[in-house]
C-alpha cells in the first residue's frame, strides 16, 4: 500500500504527513508514504486544494489535514 502526501511541502502538508505516518504505526502495516509536491500531477488526480492524500492513488481527502483517525479509518476501508 502506498499513501501519497498531495501538497508543495507546506506546514500543513508535513502535518499530515505525520498524521498518516501515525495511522500507519498504530496499525502495524507496510505502507509507503509518497510526498507529491508536482501540482500538474496534483491537479491530474483532481486535487484543488491542498494538502490531501490519496491511498494506492485514490484521492481520500484535500483542503485540509485529516487527522490520524480518519486516515486510519481510510486505510482500514481500503483494505
């Protein structure tokens, strides 16, 4: 599984990151964390506002930072 990071490296992108970094430790999966900062590859995955993140290239979420709960809940619902 692989869970993409949708922004241009702002604050809040690197919140999110972390969030899903957490979500995927307390689950206890192999996943990697993919950082996007291209906004034409962004904009191709129908992202509008960052940051958001997608799982194995599905968009999740954007316009603002889940937390490590909804990811979690994301992951779980991707399975």
């Amino acid at each position: 599984m692989t869970i993409q990071i949708l922004g241009p490296g702002c604050p809040n992108c690197r919140n999110l990151e972390k969030n899903a970094r957490e979500a995927v430790a307390r689950l206890g999966i192999d996943a990697g964390i993919e950082k996007v900062t291209d906004m034409d590859r962004i904009v191709e995955m129908g992202v509008m506002r960052t940051p958001g993140y997608a799982i194995d290239g599905t968009v999740q979420n954007s316009g603002r930072v889940s937390t490590a709960d909804e990811i979690e809940a994301s992951i779980k619902a991707h399975s």
